[in-house]
C-alpha cells in the first residue's frame, strides 16, 4: 500500500505538466474564434474600394428617401401631412389619429411623425457622412467616380439639412459619422446650416455632371434647381434668380407643353425623380391620394383650394381627380394616377421639376423689381395651363399672383403649400382664421421629446411646445 | 473550415504524445498495482439475479456492471472495497478481504432519495452529495403525458421554471424562464439547452415573413423537434454551483436533456400505442343572434344614427336577422385527432448495450380544414466497454423531423368576434361565400397556407480510456444539424372578386434554414482519495463551431393559382433575406469537488470562455463558483439526537455565469444588402454603429439551501432561496438619431434583481404490499426588481421599466368610472392637461409576472393499478378580453357581459354604452380602456395539467408479455376567474390549450 500510493504521488506533478502542457498548446490558438464574414455584409472600409459597392451605398439613400424618409409619398410622408397642417388637404377619417394631429395643427413634441422625420432624416445623413468619409479616403476609385459619389453625397446631405432647418427651425448641421460627437451635438443657428447648405451644394455643382441622364440620380442641374430653391426661401432674390434664371437658359429640361405628361415618367422637365422598387411599380402618392368611394375614405382636397383654380385651368382637369356620391362631389389630388402595378413603370415621384423653377424665376425677379421678366415665368405656367396670360400689375399684385400660381402648380407636392407661407410669413394670416387652433409658433415643429431626453443639449425646445 | 482541421488535427497530435510520453515513461504500468480477479454474483432478497448492477472499486474509476445472470467480474486487491449500486436498491459496500469470489444481495430502496444520480453535464453527482440547485424530471413523468415539446413535459414540475405554451395549435413554441427574467432585452432570457453532452441552438431558422402570422413566437423551434418519448430525463441546473460550469452560457440557467440509452437484460421489444381526441377547453360567452342584434340598434340608437346606415349590413336587412351560427364551434370546435406509435429494440450484456427505436406521431388540429402536425423520429444507441474495463465507448444518433401544415391567419379572433348572424361560409356551389362582398369570409384566410417540414439531427461519441485507477482520459464529440424549409401562400383568392380572380395579387414566401454545429470536448477526470477526503478533479475544453444559412423568398404575381407554391412561374421574385453566419466558441473548464466523510462538500467550478459573437478584445472571459454542502445528518450528534432526522443538508453557492445571446458579429462595423432596390440596385446600408468594446452580461448568482429527509425519508423537504444579480447588462445604449442610430450596443450599468424562494415536499403517505400513495409539492415565489438603469428617463425603455420595479410591469390608464351622465369611460388624468394621453396619464402600473407558481402530483399505485394526478398552478395577472379593444355597439360579437352597459343617465356601470364606430368619443375611450387597468385582471389558475390511470395487465416476468393499458387526459380541468380564453396563453387570438383524452398501451416482448 505505502509503495502504491507513493508511486502515485511522484506521479501526479508529471501527470499535470502534460496536461497542462496539452491545455496550453490548445489554448495557445486563440484565433479559434475568428470567423468569417457573414455572406450578406462587408465591412465598412471594403464598401469604399469599388465602384459598384459605393453606388450601392448611395442607392439604399435613394431607396430610403423613397422609403422612410419626410420626402415619401405615403400618409405619413409630407406630402400628405403637410397639405392637411396647411390648407391643402380636408381629413374625413376620424381613426387617422396621427393626421388629425397634423390637421388639427395640434402637433405635440411626442407626435409618431415629428420623431419619425427627424429620425430617418439624420439616419441616413449618417449614411451619406459615411460615404463623403470613405470615399475621400478611399485610393481606388477613378477619379470621375470619386466625383460623382462626392457630388451626390454633398447633395443629398444639403437636401436632409435644407429640410430639417425648414421644419424645426434650428437644426445640428451633422458632418462627420462620429457618434460621440453627433450624441451631444447642439442645435446650429439657421443662417449658419442655411450657409453649409449652400457650400454642399455649390461644391456638388463642382463634382457633378451636366449631362441629364436618367433624371433617377442628382446631376449638376438637380443641384442648381435646389440652390435656386434654397436661396429663394433664404430671401437671397440675386442667388435664387441666377441659378433658376440658368436653369431655364439651359434649355435641356423644357416645361412639358400638356399638363397631363409633367408627372409621367419621360416627363422633359422633370429634373429629379424616385425609382420604383421594381419595374411596373408606381408612385406612393397616387395610392395615397385618390380614392374611388365617397365620403372619402381618408381625405380629400378642401374646398377653398379647389375654387382657387381658375376656370379653364388645365391643371384642374388633368391633376384633380373628383368622386361624386350623387349629391356632394369630393375631390383628390389626381397629379399620380396608377394606383397600381403596370407591365413598365409609368410614373416616378418627382422631387424637383422645371414648374417650380420657373416660379422661382418669376419670384426672384419680381422682389428684385423686374417685373416684366418676372411676368414672362408666370406667363410661361399660366399659358402651359391653357390660361391667358397676365397683363401685369405692381409688384405686389405679382407677387399674390406667384403664391396663387404656386399654389394650383404646386398642390400636394412636399408640403410647397405651407412652406410658402411659412417663408412669406403669411402662415398666420391665411391659416389662423381657417384652423382653429393655428398659433404664430406653429410655422415650426417641436424638436421631438424622445431626442431632447436623450441629448439635452438640443435644448431648449422650440417655442409654443 | 481549414482552420478547423488544423486544431483538431493538433488536438490529436498533443493527446498522441502525450499518451506516448506517458507510456515510455514506464509509469502507466508500474502504477497499477497487482491485483487478482474476484468474481461473484448480486441478486435480490429473493434470490432473482439482478443485471446491471453498477460495480465500483472504491475510491476509483474501476467499474463494471453485472450480466444477465448477475454475475461479475472485477479487478480488485485483496483490501479493496467493492460498491454495488443501482436505482431502486440501496447501495452496498463490501470489503473484498482477501476473497476470490463475492456473493452479495441487495434490498430494495423504499426511501425516495434513494441513489438518484444527477446529471450535472460535464459530471455526475448524487441527490444527496450535490451543493448545486439541480432538478430532474424523469421520463416516467415525461411518458405520462401526451405531449409533443419536451418543455411540455417540465410544466409546474419543477420549481423556479416557468414554463407555458404560446397557443394550442400543435407545433406552437413554449416560453422558458428559469429563475425569472435576467436580461433587460426580452431576447436575451434563453437558457442553455444541451441534448447528450452536445449544445442545442434553439434560435428558429423560420422567416417572420413565411411563419410569423399563425404560429406565436416565430416558426418552428428546433426543441419542438426532439420526441419527448425518447427522453430519459431533463436536468435544469439553476444556481451559481451548477451553472459556472457553462460559463458565458449558462447566466439564464442550463437544461439538459438526456436520451435514452440501453440496459443490461435480455432483448426487450416494446410498443406504445395511444390515441386520443383534443379540443379547445374552454370558449368564450358569447352574445347569439337576438342579443346582438338588440346590441347593435340601441348603438345606433345611442348615436342617433337613423335609419340604419346601408354599411351595417348585419341588422340593416341584408343579412338574415334569424340566421345564428356558433363561430366559435364552426371556425375552432373541431375535435383534434392524436396518435403515437413508439417501438423499440433494447437489451444487452454488461460490456455492450443498445437501444433502437422509431416513433410516430400525428396531431391533427381543430381549426376548420384540414391540418395537422406530424412527426417521424429515430434514435439509436450503443454503450460499449471493454473487457479490462479500461475503455469506454457510446454512440447514440437522434434523428427527428415534423411537418406541420396550417392556415395562413388563426382563425380564433375571427370565432370569437363575428356577428352570430354572419352569412354562410360556403355558396350553394360550394365556393367561398362572399355575400356580395357584404363581409370578410374567414375562410379566405384559408386559401393561404403556412406548411413547414423540419428535420434535426443529434449525434453524439464519447470515448473514455482509464489511464490509472482514478484517471480518465475522456472526449466528447458532437453534431448535429437542422434544417427547415417553409412555404406560406396568400393566393389571390383570400380577396372577394374582382381582386380575387386577378392572380397578380397572389404571392408565396419561400424559407430555406439550415444550422449545423459541432463540438468537441477533451476531458480528464482524476479522483483520488486522500484519508478520509474524496477529490474529484475535471479539467476539460470546449471546441465548438456553428454555422446558420438562411435563405428567403418572395414570388408574386402568377399565371395562375395552381402555380402559386412555384418560384418559376411568378412574375415578381424577391429576396427577403439571404444569410450565412458563423460563430465559434472555445472554453476550458474545471471543477475541483472534495468529499470528506460524506459530511463536508466543497465544489468549485471554473470556466474561461471565448466566443467569436465578442470584439477581439473583449473575446474571452472568465465565470466560476464555488458550492459547500454540509450534510449535517451524518454527524453523530444529530443522527443519535435527531433518529428521525433520516437526511439533513445545508448548502450554498456563489459564483458567477454570463450570457453572450446578443447575435453573431455585432461587434463588426459591416454594410449589409438588404432587400431595398434602386433603379435595379440592390442597397448597401451600414448595418450598425459599431462598437468593438462590449462584452459579456455577467449573472452573479447566490444561493442558500437546506434539503431535509424525515422519518426514514418518507417525508423530504427542500427549501431554497435565490438571489441572482444580473448587470453589466448587454443593450443597445440608446442615442439620439443625430448619430445616426438609435443605439449603440454596449453593456449598460444596470443591474436585474431576481430572488425568489423555492420550496418542495415529497411524501410517502401510505406505504404497504398492495397500496402506495406519494404526494409531491413544488412551489416557487418568484420575485424580479430593475435595481440599477442609468438615464433610464432618457433611453428608449423608459415607458417600458421602472427602476425598483419587476421587468414584467406594463403602464397602463387608471380606468375610473363610466361616466353616469354621457355612459363613456372616464380616466385618471394625472397631468392635468384635460385629454388622456400617452406617456404622461398612463401612470398605473401592473406586473404581469406571476406573484407564485408550483404544481402538485399524486401517485397512487393499487395492486395493478396506478392513478397519477397532476395539477399545476399559478398566480398571476394577465390581459383581459377587455385588451382586445373590441367595442361594444360595433359590428362584431361580443361577450355576453358587456350588456352590464350603461343605458341610462344615472347608470352606475362598468361597461360604456353601446356605441357604434363612427361615435369617435366612444371609439377614443374605448381605447384607452384597452389599454387600462380594467384590461388587466386576475389570470390565476388552477389546471388539471395531467390525469393519467394505468392497469398492469400482466408483466414480462410472468406471461412473457407484458401489457400495460392506460388512460391519460391533459388539461381536462381548469379552475379560474380569468375573463378570457385561456389564463395560461393569455392571447385572445390564438387558439387555447387543448383538453385531450388518450388511450394507449405498452406492449414488452
């Protein structure tokens, strides 16, 4: 017995150095727990080595804004809450909580779409910050693609930005992908994203193409169009007549002479539209807008903005659609019509067109008093519209007939509407004795609640919320 | 896969040298010393020879079992002693003294601990020398019931588990929580499954998209495929002790299932057979055709609505006033169908055992149409060791697969709430009645189907080679492999014409899964023994590697319907989703256990984990516990103080596990395709912010427990308290959206509090030759706290948690009165700002986690017969009928309690008035009630889970054949307040528990 268990014990240190030593020389490869790359995802540093991997990046941003984004054209996209928070569109559907909020001009700082908006607005800003880094960081792209990539990134971020600052007042203009800096970002004064906005989209007309191309994708002229638009609502008269003015003298995006082709997909004076999601699919905003049954199921265009067109107004009959119950007659938005899928896609949401250029044109140059220039734009609408063209008047007789034209041109458009009046600062004046409950602070929405909680310094909330 | 082979084939090598190394050494032979064969023969106090006798040289590995004919054959010195065991008999130890041949008897355990061995997972340990919170249910408990989920078979069972099933539609999933919800994401709450030594993913390989609409909680779990009839036990490891083992899996507790494997005996064949019929046990109270109609005029009534509106088509003339139809007997009153044929081939010597075995299973459902459930499983095991007894060999394969074939839409919701005067189901042609497009048929949710065929496979090797008398070289090698493929259709035809004849409008999901994983795990057991002080020492590694392949489809648009279930004949294809993932695990472990006397036990347990779901620098971690026991009974003072004190331990343990269920490569800054085209590119979006940084949830887990055996062991008590602090807790850090995203993850400083007492008492009530009576009681009281969560204000939980208060809370309105004067429902509105609205007047708080659970079993055994009872209970609040939001006045059915409305001013009610849907007030408030404290009531119950009476019409022994004939029902009772389908579903839209009755019989050849 004493013989075996000592034999044992000299055993045991032996015994334990080679396990020990097994152990080590397993545990020494701890690269064990390297594994590859899921098959659908790549890093992010690859993504910017090739071409059609940054083009798929700025894809998903144009997927998105048709998607999720302010800019879509479904019921809670702006097209359509803001026709309902301004005078465009009259709320029949009592269970549409969150657009009666919107109708009601009782928009809370908690409001579903408020946040929404914000949120993916600066979700994909993340995206394009993404791509403007690693593109500029990237040494294997040719150089006419970096430019592109570029072109369209300070574009797009320009567009999120000149939104964001239209609807909530001041905004964090965000440049950089760095989430510890962008988690207690501050809000920046208006003038200043205003001014970065500008910078995006000046350098954007450096680094894009003149050529029109499929209008699916920003090309030089998007970019001007938009600055047109951004100095105009800016109030810089000079800025926003050269860009629009050039524009026009370009001559490659002519107005569509018959109103019932501007919003079909070959439209010439189409400047920028969405692709569908897959051929044969059409717009959001006709699935939105028209309905076939009276009352109407969701809404319908008020009254008021439905005898603001004009007798013999073209637009009337080609872009109001009408339902009759065989008393009331209700009617809708009718700019889309294919509610639903066709052999080839036949309609893109438009984002930006020549319509609206030319009424920028014609603004500019009346405030800048040349007033005769600024009829020829009006007049240009007005006689596409199968209207007689205005003789003239005083400055200001011109400019009540541009907020009319904008108005019957414009309708359900991305919330043209209010922003128009908002800018003019005539919102209060034209809303107040329509709404109820409109208040002079109600031209801009609260920042939303569940972001003020979350970074306090975007405070303090906006007034009137 | 290359870096796979160069580990194992590095394994191999170090294990190779090694074993040489030892062997030139010379040691490995010098250290066993010359020992003679003593031979002998156990039997029973009858003198029947008893095979498979466990037979142990003392203090040493050094086993064997014994034949047929009992005898046995060991290697033993002359002072060695030698220790008979086998459940059902007390142990015995007998000296060998010197003696070349051992004659030896073993009496029968009456007491209930018994030698009850548990399986720990990389050990075995007995009920009376664990420190670890440890449960077993057996497959006697298992077999009794006719179920189809393992987890079926654990409910109210086992204390601290709380287990219920998501609906009763057969191939629905059951949620598991041990020991209360530690995660703060509702996700990360899964314990750890192992099947025979091998880790089990039970993560669904389905498609939301394919499966999400019919079957709760997603498709088919892979646990759903296992055949609960081939289980010989489920262990639940609970505490710190028994879980650090597991590492950085077991924070949300470790459920092993073990399947059977063959016994020494002669060749036994057995059949069960049973067949039994299921229907829903219970049905709402619904309102027939007069009363609803009375309903329906004084809402248009009450809304001065007059005349009646040409929409409300149930009362306005256009469908028949008189016709009465029971929706919920037509649309879920079928009776359900079960068969389970199980045959198996068993026996062996005492070197070699196998177990073959086939079963089948079928459950039709009582949905109208025809759908049913069916499952196909195979298993097959081998136990070998060798003559010297030195090596040891087991293989066993479990082979399972079901196909399940339902509609596409429960039709439960569509039972309870359509008007009792709803038109026919089916045209005098027999086609889908639409009645002039005057309703929605809810037969047009079944033109739509959702079928789903999924296989699994289990195969595990072990090996084991004694090196010396108390060290074993062991390895553990396991795979298995998942796949499933589903198909759900909506065809065109679910819509009334014109849409339904135009089959652009039809479309199919397709889901493709497959998940394979392997695991290999060395190990080297040494117990030596020093004086009076047993030593058991593990040290081993884990090598494990999964990978997930999931493709999903979508087709629309068709040439025509009967083409719907092929991809080439649609118009349209999409992607959904096509994903590969990886992931990879690596542990060592070890566990030191020391035994003196049989009175002190010490256990420690330790384990560093790495895992490929963790950023390279936060890869690897380490958990460990320790337990101690002290078995207070085997003192003298108590057991000459205290004789009818038969057992008495204290134990406690204290140590730390963690959970890594957070997804595969979260830590990784990717782009990922998704399904969003553009222009005919497909978009690349980031996928995530990126933090390379975060790490494991940590679960520190303490427990304190005494065990007590009365008189002889015919009374055993267990009591138990936890306290498990989950922290470092692994969630999306919320962020504002100028970053981009909503959340970065990253382990927050919040802490989750469960503790809880546990309590069990088994007795032996009445023990005699003819009649025996045992009683078991388990009872839980759970209790759940959020201690710690900073910014909890800030982040996205913050209308979902309350710091001091349970995970299970919800907030709801304070529902106050029914407003005498108008007849509507009146709110609390706790900021004063004159509407009820979200957030701010949702101030209640409820907490829906049960107050405490348990279950009840009575075994009576007479002569031949023998009657288990079974009731399971809980305490609990749950979501009402009232949640549903239905109201009352609107053109859908109604419980027959809501004519306790309002009427008239002065009315003192709880039900608002009749109202239809275009009063808004009505419809707001009406909400909000939903969404109130009145949605939330007493769930409690009581269920008969499980009746089952058997009759042992003759045995093996005497006739040759053996026949057992039994009885067994299912949920046949249920004692509750709950104003609602079922108080254990809690959903009111899915289909209730089934109450089913078998018949059956086991057949042994």
């Amino acid at each position: 017995m004493k013989l075996r268990n000592l034999k044992k014990v000299k055993s045991i240190p032996q015994i334990c150095t080679k396990c020990l030593l097994l152990i080590v020389l397993l545990w020494g490869c701890e690269d064990f727990v390297e594994v590859d790359l899921p098959n659908n995802q790549l890093t992010g540093g690859l993504v910017f080595q090739n071409l059609s991997t940054v083009d798929a990046a700025l894809a998903n941003i144009y997927a998105e804004l048709r998607e999720e984004s302010p800019l879509k054209g479904n019921i809670d996209g702006m097209s359509y809450l803001l026709g309902h928070y301004a005078d465009e569109l009259d709320l029949y559907n009592p269970n549409l909580l969150n657009v009666g909020h919107f109708y009601e001009n009782n928009v809370l700082a908690t409001d579903t779409n408020v946040g929404n908006w914000w949120t993916d607005s600066y979700t994909l800003l993340y995206a394009v910050n993404r791509i403007i880094e690693g593109v500029m960081a990237s040494d294997s792209l040719l150089d006419a693609d970096r430019d592109r990539f570029l072109g369209e990134a300070y574009f797009l971020r320009a567009l999120f930005h000149f939104y964001l600052y239209q609807l909530y007042g001041k905004v964090p203009f965000v440049d950089s992908s760095d989430y510890a800096r962008n988690s207690n970002i501050q809000r920046d004064e208006i003038p200043y994203v205003h001014q970065r906005v500008v910078e995006d989209l000046e350098r954007a007309k450096e680094l894009l193409s003149i050529e029109t191309g499929d209008r699916l994708r920003p090309n030089y002229w998007v970019a001007v169009a938009l600055l047109a638009r951004a100095h105009l609502y800016q109030g810089e008269w000079e800025l926003a007549e050269t860009e629009a003015v050039d524009l026009i003298a370009h001559g490659g995006y002519p107005l569509a002479m018959d109103v019932g082709e501007v919003f079909l997909g070959d439209s010439p004076e189409t400047l920028w539209q969405l692709g569908p999601i897959s051929q044969g699919i059409n717009t959001r905003e006709a699935f939105t807008f028209v309905f076939e049954t009276a009352p109407p199921p969701n809404s319908a265009l008020s009254p008021m903005l439905v005898a603001d067109f004009e007798e013999n107004d073209a637009r009337f009959s080609a872009w109001v659609g009408s339902v009759n119950d065989g008393g009331d007659t209700w009617y809708y938005p009718y700019k889309y019509k294919e509610t639903a899928p066709t052999a080839q896609t036949v309609e893109y949401s438009i984002l930006l067109r020549m319509g609206e250029v030319y009424l920028i044109a014609a603004e500019a140059s009346i405030r800048l008093d040349k007033l005769s220039e600024g009829l020829y734009y009006l007049n240009a609408l007005r006689s596409r519209a199968g209207l007689a063209p205005l003789a003239g008047g005083n400055k200001n007789s011109l400019l009540a007939a541009v907020e009319h034209e904008r108005r019957v041109e414009l309708f359900s458009e991305q919330g043209h509407r209010f922003f128009d009046l908002k800018r003019t600062g005539r919102a209060t004046e034209v809303l107040g004795p329509l709404k109820g409950n409109w208040e002079q602070t109600d031209v801009i929405l609260p920042i939303p609640e569940s972001e003020l909680l979350l970074n306090p310094d975007l405070g303090p909330q906006n007034d009137g919320y | 896969m290359k870096k796979l082979s160069f580990y194992v084939g590095k394994l191999h090598l170090s294990l190779l040298f090694n074993l040489l190394s030892l062997l030139i050494s010379g040691q490995l032979m010098a250290l066993v010393p010359i020992q003679a064969n003593v031979s002998g023969k156990v039997t029973d106090t009858q003198g029947l020879p008893l095979a498979g006798v466990n037979i142990v040289v003392e203090s040493t590995n050094r086993g064997t079992i014994s034949d047929l004919d009992g005898t046995f054959r060991i290697q033993a010195g002359p002072a060695d002693v030698l220790v008979f065991s086998m459940v059902g008999f007390t142990s015995l130890a007998v000296p060998v003294a010197g003696l070349q041949e051992v004659m030896v008897q073993m009496e029968e355990d009456v007491t209930q601990l018994g030698e009850v061995v548990l399986n720990a997972g990389y050990y075995k340990v007995s009920e009376r020398e664990r420190t670890g919170s440890i449960a077993k249910v057996s497959a006697v408990d298992i077999e009794r019931q006719p179920i189809s989920n393992p987890l079926a078979a654990l409910q109210g069972r086992v204390a601290g588990v709380d287990i219920h099933q998501n609906s009763g539609i057969a191939g629905a999933n059951f949620s598991i929580q041990i020991r209360g919800r530690n995660s703060i994401r509702r996700e990360g709450n899964e314990p750890l499954y192992i099947v025979d030594g091998v880790p089990f993913s039970t993560s669904s390989l389905g498609e939301q998209q394919a499966s999400a609409s019919i079957l709760p909680g997603g498709a088919v779990s892979p646990l759903n495929i296992l055949n609960p009839t081939d289980i010989e036990s489920i262990e639940i490891l609970k505490d710190a002790d028994a879980t650090a083992i597991y590492g950085s899996r077991g924070a949300n507790g470790v459920v092993l299932i073990t399947t059977k494997k063959g016994k020494v005996g002669h060749t036994q064949v057995q059949f069960n057979i049973l067949s039994g019929l299921g229907q829903v046990n219970n049905t709402l109270d619904l309102m027939g055709t007069s009363e609803y109609v009375a309903m329906r005029r004084e809402a248009f009534a009450n809304d001065g609505i007059d005349p009646i509106p040409a929409n409300a088509y149930d009362i306005n003339g256009t469908w028949d006033l008189d016709r009465e139809t029971d929706w919920q007997k037509v649309l879920f009153g079928k009776t359900a169908y079960l068969t389970n044929i199980q045959g198996s081939l068993s026996g062996g010597s005492a070197q070699t055992q196998f177990l073959v075995s086939g079963n089948y299973h079928r459950q039709t459902n009582v949905l109208i149409g025809d759908y049913h459930n069916d499952k196909l499983s195979a298993m097959a095991n081998l136990n070998h060791r060798s003559d010297n007894d030195r090596l040891s060999f087991q293989l066993s394969a479990n082979f399972s697969s079901t196909r399940n074939n339902l509609p596409a839409v429960d039709l439960v919701l569509a039972g309870t709430s359509l008007p009792p005067n709803a038109p026919e189901l089916y045209d005098e042609d027999g086609n889908i009645n639409w009645e002039n497009r005057t309703w929605l048929n809810p037969l047009a949710n079944l033109e739509g189907t959702y079928r789903s065929k999924a296989s699994n496979l289990v195969g595990n090797a072990r090996m084991g080679y004694r090196l010396l008398e108390d060290l074993e070289v062991s390895a553990n090698l396991g795979y298995t492999e998942t796949h499933i493929k589903e198909i759900n259709t909506l065809p065109s035809t679910r819509y009334a014409p014109p849409f339904g004849d135009n089959t652009n409008f039809s479309s199919a999901r397709h889901n493709l899964g497959q998940r394979t994983s392997w695991v290999l795990e060395p190990q080297l057991s040494w117990s030596p023994k020093l004086g009076d002080t047993r030593f058991n020492v593990l040290l081993g590694m884990t090598f494990q590697g999964q990978e997930d392949a999931r493709v999903s489809e979508s087709a629309s648009a068709f040439a025509t319907n009967s083409l719907i279930e092929n991809r080439a004949a649609a118009s349209f294809l999409s992607i959904i989703a096509d994903i590969y993932e990886e992931y990879r695990y690596q542990a060592v472990y070890s566990r030191l256990n020391l035994n003196h006397k049989g009175k002190y036990i010490l256990n420690l347990t330790g384990r560093r984990d790495g895992s490929s779901r963790f950023g390279p620098s936060k890869r690897f971690s380490n958990f460990g516990a320790v337990g101690a026991a002290w078995v207070f009974s085997n003192e003298h003072f108590v057991a000459n103080g205290l004789p009818w004190l038969s057992f008495g331990k204290l134990r406690a343990s204290y140590g730390t596990s963690g959970n890594d269920q957070i997804g595969n490569y979260q830590y990784l800054d990717t782009y990922s395709f998704g399904s969003n085209q553009y222009n005919n590119v497909v978009g690349l979006y980031p996928t995530r912010l990126f933090n390379p940084d975060f790490s494991w949830e940590s679960n520190k887990k303490l427990e304190f427990a005494l065990d007590l055996g009365l008189f002889n062991d015919r009374v055993i008590l267990n009591g138990a308290h936890y306290r498990n602090r989950s922290s470092n807790q692994l969630v999306g850090i919320p962020l504002p959206a100028t970053t981009g995203f909503s959340s970065v993850n990253a382990n927050l400083d919040a802490t989750v509090e469960n503790t809880g007492w546990e309590l069990g008492l088994h007795t032996i009530n009445v023990r005699s030759d003819t009649f025996q009576w045992s009683t078991s009681l388990n009872l839980t009281f759970p209790k759940n706290k959020l201690v710690a969560f900073p910014d909890l204000e800030g982040s996205t939980y913050a209308n979902q948690y309350v710091i001091g208060q349970p995970l299970g809370i919800t907030k709801v309105y304070q529902m106050e009165r029914v407003n005498p004067e108008t007849g509507l429902y009146e709110f609390t509105d706790f900021n004063g700002d004159g509407s009820i609205s979200s957030l701010e007047d949702k101030q209640v708080l409820r907490d829906l986690s049960p107050k405490y659970y348990g279950g009840l079993t009575n075994n009576l055994v007479y002569r031949k017969f023998s009657l288990d009872i079974f009731f399971q209970f809980t305490k609990q609040l749950g979501y009402n009928l009232w949640a549903r939001g239905i109201m009352p006045g609107d053109m859908l059915n109604q419980p027959r309690e809501v004519q306790q409305r309002w009427q008239t001013i002065g009315d003192q009610v709880d039900v608002q008035r009749y109202a239809t849907s275009s009063s808004q007030e009505a419809r707001t408030d009406n909400t909000l009630h939903s969404q109130s404290d009145a949605a939330i009531s007493d769930a409690s119950f009581i269920r008969l889970r499980n009746l089952s009476i058997s009759y042992q019409l003759s045995t093996k022994q005497d006739n040759r054949v053996g026949c057992l004939l039994f009885l067994r029902g299912q949920n046949l009772l249920t004692i509750t307040r709950y104003n609602g389908l079922d108080p254990e579903i809690l959903s009111n839209s899915t289909v209730p528990a089934l109450r089913f009755i078998t018949l059956g019989t086991q057949l042994t050849f």
